[in-house]
C-alpha cells in the first residue's frame, strides 16, 4: 500500500473519555495488529501486557494526527496465524518470554519478507536479549539485527525525530531511574533489512513504548518520554504503509 498521508507537526496529546466498542469493524486502510505468542517464563500471557489501553490510546493518536483510516480498535492475531498477511504492520512486546515454533517462525518470515513490519517493543537487560535473539534466530538465521542511524527514514519520514532516549516503564519511572534490569541500560533501537534493504523489523531494546502510550494522558507520566514514544510509533506506521 502507498498512500499520501498528511499531518500535525506538534504532537498535543488528549484522550477522549470513551468506552469502546470492541464489535466487529468494517475494512479500514490500516489497522494496528497486536500479535499473540506461546511464553515460558511466566504463567500469564505477556504479550497482552497494557492491553487494551496502549493500543487504544496509540490508534487514537494515529487517527488524530494523520489522515489515515485507521480501525478504532486493535486486532490480536497468532504468530503462526495466516491471518497476519493480511495487515502490513504488526506490534509484539515482551519478547524475552516469547517462545516460537517452528511454524510460528516461519510464519514471521514469510511475513516479513513479504512486506510485512513487526515492531518489537518492551524487553530489558542480557538474559531477555539472548532469549529473544534465540527466537530471531529461528526466524532469520542468516540476519543480524543492527542499530539503526537516526538519519534512517523511519526516524524521519513523518516527524523528525533527533534523539533516540531511554522510555521507561511506569514501574522503573516510579522507582527514580529510566531502567528496568540492573544491566537494561543504554536503550538501543535495532532493525533486521531484507536484501533491498528495507527495514523489516525495529527492535526497541531496553524501552518501553507501550508503557508510555498506555500512560500519555495520565499527569504522573511525563510528556517527554509519552511524546517521543507515540512520534517513533507512529513514524514506524507511516514508513510501513509508504516503503
């Protein structure tokens, strides 16, 4: 898909106070896809962590400051769903419980070299690095994440961003400090190319976006960190829909 997308250059943050619906939505231009995974290391299911809020809250600004046709209410589709061809993006978080199969990896593959985008979002420290470069591994064996320049148009196609910070999760901000392992410092944002070199996966490693999009109206949450993580969201939309 390309489509011609205007926006707002300064991101106001509000929120409507609404209950939504969460019916079945006629077809839409985008919609923001929260992928589900089988996990180990707890009981719970960790990729719903801020769900429904994140999601809702990140839709609500993509519809605000674009012109895109945006779905009001995210989608949850298996990673070994053929579902997932069907959407051009797709959001994953806590990945340092994510456990693949063999199908589910090669599901994600396929995907991606497709034309699909998967961000990754929420995993801190050694130990979630190398159980979530286990599972990359099984999806790419011959690709090495890199770090990704701030001069790359994912940084720049929709709002120019000129620094990459540390987001916090609300319990680290609560607790004085950005980071949330003892080794979960400095935030780094990685991406996996195809051969055409077209991102095909940003990695956000050792941030927390979906905290911060959960928490952007909330007065505790401060607006720097709510600010940048819905511009680096929202500009990872745009350059999916537009390379």
């Amino acid at each position: 898909m390309r489509i011609t997308i205007l926006f707002s250059a300064l991101l106001t943050i509000s929120f409507p106070n609404v209950v939504r619906d969460t019916a079945a939505y006629p077809e839409h231009d985008f919609t923001f896809v929260r992928l589900e995974y089988r996990g180990d290391l707890t009981a719970l299911s960790n990729w719903e962590v801020d769900y429904p809020a994140s999601d809702r809250n990140f839709i609500y600004q993509l519809r605000k400051q674009t012109n895109i046709d945006v779905a009001p209410d995210s989608k949850k589709i298996a990673v070994w769903s053929e579902e997932l061809f069907n959407y051009p993006f797709a959001y994953v978080l806590e990945v340092g419980s994510m456990r693949l199969s063999k199908t589910g990896a090669q599901n994600l593959r396929e995907y991606l070299l497709r034309g699909g985008f998967l961000f990754v979002d929420d995993f801190h420290g050694g130990l979630e690095w190398k159980w979530f470069y286990k599972e990359l591994k099984k999806i790419f064996p011959n690709r090495e994440p890199v770090d990704i320049p701030i001069t790359h148009p994912v940084f720049r196609c929709f709002y120019k961003i000129e620094k990459l910070i540390q987001i916090p999760g609300l319990r680290a901000l609560f607790s004085g400090q950005t980071y949330e392992r003892f080794d979960g410092h400095p935030a780094r944002y990685l991406g996996v190319f195809d051969d055409k070199g077209r991102l095909m996966m940003m990695i956000c490693f050792n941030s927390d976006l979906g905290d911060a999009w959960e928490h952007a109206a909330e007065d505790y949450y401060p607006k720097e960190y709510s600010n940048i993580a819905l511009k680096i969201g929202i500009n990872a939309v745009i350059y999916t829909l537009t390379h």
